[in-house]
C-alpha cells in the first residue's frame, strides 16, 4: 500500500485518483500506523510551507518523515511537499525539515523572458524538465516532456548532487531533487498527463535505490 | 520556458455538451467526459467546462460529470457557470477540478474572491470577466466595462479597474472575454487583452472569437496572452489541436508538444 500523506494540503485526491488510474492501491491519511505500514509514502502539498510546517508537526508527520527516511522506505515529495524538505523557505518565514540542504525563495519581482518581458508570478502552465541524470523514477520519460506547474517560490539547492532535473523560468532551479529513497518535484506529475504518469508509475515501482 | 497554454472549452447544460453562438441557439454535441477525454489525448494542455444549466436543482448532474472528468484525464481543468457561494466552489473542487471560475457572482460580491483564495489557495480561482467595449468615459476610463448575465446586464465598472481589483482580492488567473468577439470567429479582442494581461501579474486567457490558429498566434504574441481558449474551430472538426500546436510553434510560438 502506498500512503498520501494527509496533512490538511489541500487537493490530495488528485493524487489518489492517479494512482487509482494506474492500479497501486493507496490511502490517504495521517495515522503513523497506517504510514508505517506502507511500503511506500507520497507527500503531497498545495498551499504555503508555513501552514504546510505548522500541521506536519501538529500532527507529528515531521518526525514520522525523517524515520520512513532512515528506514530506506520511498518517498515521493509534490510541489510544497518538495519545497518543506530543504531548510529554510522565504515563504512565511518558515523553517523547514532540513532533509536536504539549501533554501526556498519567491520569484524575484523583475523576472524577465529571453524578450524582456516581465514573467508572471506564480510560474503557472506547462514547462519542460531538462533531466540532468538517470534515475530510476524518470525513466521512459520521453525527452522534450513538458510538466505542470503552479507555484511562487522556487527551491535553490546547496547540494547540487541532488539536482536531477532542471526548468528554466527567467531563472534556472532544480525542478526534480533525488537523495538515496527520496525523490521530489516541483511539478505536479498528477496533473501533467501520460509523462507524469510515467512518473508516478514508475515511483510505485521504485525499490528506492539510486541506480 | 513556460509554453503558452491552449484550452478548450466546452458548455455543459444538463450534463451535455453545448456551444453558445453569441450566448444563443446552443446546439447539443455530445458528452463532455468523452469530449474530454478526447482533447486531453489530443494534447489540450487545460480544458475548461463551463456549466450553462439553467435551474441550481439539476447542479448535481454537472458535479458527476465533473467526477467522471476528473478520473479520465490527468491534465488541470476548471469548471465554471453558477459558482456563486464557498460551497460552491467546495463541491465542484472536491469532484476533481483543479480551479473554479467565478463570473457574474464575483462582480456582485468580490469577497467570494478573498474568501475562496483563503479556504483553497489562489491557484484555484479564476476570475472570468466578460467585458463589452464602450465609448471611453470618466467612469469607464479604459473603454471596456464590465457586463454580467452571460452579456446582458452593463455594471458600469471598469474591466481594468476590476481586473486589478480581482488580483488584489486574490485571483490566480484571469480568464478574459469578449462579448464583441465572442462567437464571431473573426479573431480575439487583441487591445483589450494586451490591455489587461500587461497590466496585471496574473496568467489571462483570452477568450471570445477564435476562428483560426493565426486568430491564437495573434492573442498569444501580439496581445500578450497567457493562454488562448478555443470553442468551436475544434468541436466541429474545423482544426484539432494537434495541427493549432504545429503552427503555432512554426511561428516561433512555444507550445507543449510531448505528451
């Protein structure tokens, strides 16, 4: 069984009704029972990381986190779920997990285009994911794939070994990070047709090995 | 970089397909989850339903169809019409829609704006504008006022003075439409969505008189448009969007074309 991560962030059953789709049986939810007893965790998130933080620990999620890490046990981070894993977001002010090292920042205002255009803020629609190396999870991605988008701030890695893939909006960031078992994007594979099926399809089939 | 987006939209009544010429003689064709379907293979990168039935009792029936959309295609996509309470917009995002848009309710009530970006996050709430062109005036500084009732009822509020107001309040995109150009398949209103999407920070759609892709190579580049909304040159066969994309693309347009 693969468990959703429930933590009050907003549109979880899209991701549901994917895996649904696909055939992996999964659940929802916030008991660290059924969490660890999952062979498999997708942390999900839509809304802003100071939120997002305030419930993972009210609910004890946060610790839950760092020990289905230890335990070599997949984890797949979605949008805020990948923003909350690095250190430090500018969003709210807001200390993060400290899973992987670097910071998360807003869009800077003068954000332009190759034309000089001001870029809207949030980066919203589809955008191409420039796979820097293999992995498991982003195999059969057909090259020139396109992911959805929506979000303000972006992650800025320090460990530029967990950079996987990268997307180009006025500035460059690390739209897919990997370490070990844990695997995040920025995008929203849910909702980026047949190559974020891929994704999660290939997730749900991750023995969690980097290689 | 960011492609511009193309998005279909489709008229439910009754939990069928329709498409309103100039808001009249809707002719039936089809059903909107296989409509769907089809455009979401097709490469739509967003589809929009926009919910035109009539009495708020037959309401259940669209949030089905929204149900049965949202466990076929894997792309974003809003629904729109009759969204008037928090509820509302509660009902048709828990059936599976990535967005709702609010229209004629947001212009009678804008904290439905605030309290939506509140409860769901603005990447939710489209804010859907039809705007009807008008003499210049000191009330209507920009020529283009605001009308609601699907066109008939004139609000006197300026459309530009709304759409910053509306992204002040909380709106994550603007869907943009002219009631001039709306049904004409003579071309989008380019001065006015250059207009509003230069002056706001939010993603526009323009929406309201595609006929050709030249019509969407026009919005997208010349009126700066974020995304263009299409109707009836894909319902009736005229282009799919496979061949829109190609074009597009060929006039230096970035457009999504892996899928």
């Amino acid at each position: 069984m693969i468990a959703i991560l429930d933590y009050r962030a907003g549109n979880l059953t899209s991701v549901e009704r994917a895996l649904r789709f696909l055939g992996f049986p999964c659940e929802i939810t916030d008991s660290a029972e059924r969490i660890r007893a999952a062979e498999r965790i997708i942390f999900p998130g839509v809304g802003a990381a100071g939120k997002s933080m305030q419930d993972l620990s009210e609910l004890g999620l946060d610790s839950l986190l760092h020990e289905r890490l230890e335990a070599g046990v997949p984890i797949l981070g979605i949008c805020v779920g990948l923003q909350v894993l690095f250190d430090y977001s500018e969003e709210n002010d807001t200390k993060c997990l400290g899973i992987l090292p670097g910071k998360v920042r807003l869009f800077p205002a003068e954000l332009r285009d190759e034309d000089g255009n001001l870029l809207k803020i949030p980066h919203m629609g589809w955008n191409e994911v420039i796979f820097t190396r293999e992995h498991p999870v982003f195999r059969k991605v057909p090259p020139g794939s396109e992911f959805y988008f929506v979000h303000s701030y972006y992650p800025e890695a320090s460990d530029l070994a967990c950079v996987v893939g990268r997307t180009d909006y006025g500035i460059a960031f690390g739209s897919a990070v990997a370490r070990r078992n844990l695997v995040a994007v920025q995008f929203h594979p849910e909702k980026s047709g047949p190559p974020g099926l891929q994704i999660l399809s290939n997730f749900c089939q991750w023995d969690g090995l980097d290689s | 970089m960011l492609s511009k987006r193309i998005i279909p939209c489709l008229d439910v009544r009754d939990g069928r397909t329709t498409k309103g010429i100039k808001f009249r003689n809707n002719i039936d064709i089809g059903d909107p989850v296989d409509m769907g379907r089809y455009y979401y293979e097709e490469g739509a990168d967003e589809i929009v339903f926009y919910d035109i039935t009539a009495s708020s009792d037959r309401r259940p029936i669209m949030l089905e169809v929204v149900r049965r959309v949202a466990e076929t295609i894997f792309i974003p996509f809003s629904v729109g019409g009759g969204i008037r309470t928090l509820e509302d917009m509660r009902d048709v995002l828990l059936a599976g829609a990535e967005k709702v848009s609010v229209n004629s309710a947001a212009v009678l009530n804008p904290g439905i704006i605030q309290h939506g970006a509140k409860a769901f996050g603005s990447q939710c709430i489209v804010l859907g504008m039809d705007v009807k062109r008008v003499p210049p005036s000191a009330k209507i500084p920009s020529g283009y006022e605001m009308v609601i009732n699907g066109g008939r009822s004139p609000m006197g509020i300026d459309a530009l003075w709304w759409a910053q107001e509306a992204e002040r309040l909380g709106a994550g995109e603007i869907c943009l439409n002219s009631i001039d150009a709306d049904g004409t398949q003579n071309g989008y209103e380019l001065s006015l969505t250059h207009l509003i999407s230069t002056k706001v920070r939010i993603p526009v759609i323009a929406s309201g008189g595609a006929g050709g892709p030249h019509h969407l190579l026009d919005v997208l580049s010349e009126g700066r448009a974020d995304a263009a909304l299409i109707a009836s040159m894909v319902h009736y066969g005229t282009y799919t969007i496979r061949e829109i994309k190609e074009f597009l693309q060929g006039q230096g347009v970035r457009v999504r074309q892996t899928w």
